[in-house]
C-alpha cells in the first residue's frame, strides 16, 4: 500500500466502517483498491460491491499498521 494512501485511510478511519461514502471517497476506495489489487473495479453505488472493496482495503491498512 502507497503511504499516501494509508494517510488518507488513516485520516478518514470511517470510510472503512458501515457508513456512508461521498462520490468521492467512493472514487478514492476504489482507486486505492485497483491500485492493491490490480483490478479495474470502476467506482459503484452497489453495496455488496463497496462491503468487499472496504473488507480488502482493511485488511491490507491492517497489515500495513502492524508493519509500522
């Protein structure tokens, strides 16, 4: 994970719980989910879609955080 990105998921610790996003950081999870995983998962609305981007992102954030 880019530090940059484990910054701004440090800053904003909610977009990773069961709320709700803005259009951005939508745009932002799923950028920073491509960028992990290599997949092109355009940036969507469907709530099962956004639960598995989130549970992937987490657990690469935690992963990185126990390595600091």
């Amino acid at each position: 994970m880019k530090q940059e990105d484990y910054q701004w998921l440090s800053a904003n610790p909610l977009v990773l719980q069961n709320t709700r996003l803005t259009q951005d950081e939508n745009r932002r999870i799923f950028s920073i989910y491509n960028t992990l995983t290599g997949e092109n998962k355009p940036p969507t609305s469907c709530g099962r879609c956004v639960q598995t981007v989130k549970k992937t992102l987490k657990f690469y954030y935690e992963k990185q955080r126990n390595k600091n």
